[in-house]
C-alpha cells in the first residue's frame, strides 16, 4: 500500500514535471512568436519611415531642381525690367540735355523772334517735367540694381553648374539647397531695395534716422 502511494507520488511529480516543462516551452513559444512579430513590426516601421524620409529628400531635390530650371527665367526677368528702367531713363535724360540746350537758344533768339516767348516756356516745362519724373521714380537706380541683382543669380548659378567657388566639393543637394539659399537672399534683398525706391522721398530720408 505504501509502495502504490509512493509511486503513485512518484508518477504524480513527473507528470506535474511534464505538464511544467510543457507549458514553460509553449509560453517561451509564444513569447518568441510574440517577440518575433513585434520586432517584424517594428522593422516594418523602421523601413517606412526610411521610405518616407527618402521621399521627402527626394521631392526637395526635385522641388529645388525645378527653381534651379526657373532661375534662367528669373535672370530674363530682371534683365528686361533693367533694360526697360535704363531706356525709359536714357530717353528721359535725352530729353532733358536737348530740352536745355534748346531752352537756351530759344532765350538767345527770343530778341530775334518776338511773341515766340512761349516755345521757351515750354521747353522750360518739358525739362522740369522730365527731371521731376526722374528724380521721383528713380529710374537709373531701379535699372542699376536689377541688373544687379541679374548678374549675381546668374554668376551664382554658373558657380553651382562648375561646381567653383563655394560649391567646391559639395554633392549635388547641398549645391542646390546652398544655390536656392543665395538666390533667395538676393531676391529678398532686391525686393527690399524696390519697396525703399517706392517710398516717398520724404519717406525715404527719414527712414533711416528712424
């Protein structure tokens, strides 16, 4: 009777054994199945955020090559606004020395012409008109300063296409992300001088005091 109980014991133990060793395995199973999908999840997430960050370089470069394209346009720009300011000034100064020069001879002749006093008056208005309008709307420097502004978005570009000066060495994101960089400040510098040539002239002397 004794002995039954002991090995009745005995098979009870291996049998609790068994049962443990069982679960044991089947739970570190599980914790490895678990552990296994999480760390595919995990990957998983690691390779879309990857993807994502590549597509977000890849539409930057795209987006800065497409203003690169844009920048002969934007040079083109300039130089026809700089050409029109330039001639619109030049006709204006022309009208000026010819209106003078023709002001004084028409002074001197006005003894041998009587009653043509009037083509002196005139030409008198014609000059001041014409230095008025210059001095007020600024021809020569809008002119100056566009083309100005011209030349250096093209000699930058030129740099960044030969890959000289401070594009010396970079890769091809960093020369148009530094391109874009430059030709944004001398865009943003061109629009602040055209804002201070658009003020009054009153305004303009005391801004900087200001």
């Amino acid at each position: 009777m004794a002995r039954q109980i002991i090995q009745i014991c005995f098979l009870s133990f291996i049998a609790s054994l068994v049962t443990y060793i069982g679960i044991r395995q089947w739970v570190r199973k599980i914790s490895l199945e678990s552990r296994l999908a999480l760390e595919k999840d995990v990957d998983r997430i690691r390779e879309d955020i990857r993807w994502l960050e590549a597509s977000n370089v890849v539409e930057a470069t795209v987006h800065q090559q497409l203003y690169k394209a844009d920048i002969a346009a934007i040079v083109a720009q300039y130089q026809s606004e700089s050409e029109k300011y330039r001639k619109i000034h030049n006709r204006l100064q022309s009208l000026i020395i010819i209106g003078s020069l023709s002001t004084t001879t028409a002074a001197a002749l006005e003894a041998a012409l009587p009653g043509h006093r009037w083509i002196t008056v005139i030409l008198s208005f014609l000059v001041g008109l014409a230095a008025g309008f210059m001095g007020y709307f600024k021809f020569r420097e809008r002119s100056f300063y566009l083309q100005q502004t011209s030349d250096a978005i093209e000699q930058e570009a030129n740099a960044m296409i030969l890959r000289v000066g401070d594009y010396k060495g970079l890769d091809t994101p960093g020369a148009l992300t530094l391109l874009v960089e430059r030709v944004e400040s001398f865009r943003n510098e061109q629009r602040r001088r055209q804002q201070q040539l658009d003020q009054p002239v009153d305004e303009r002397a005391v801004g900087p005091s200001e």
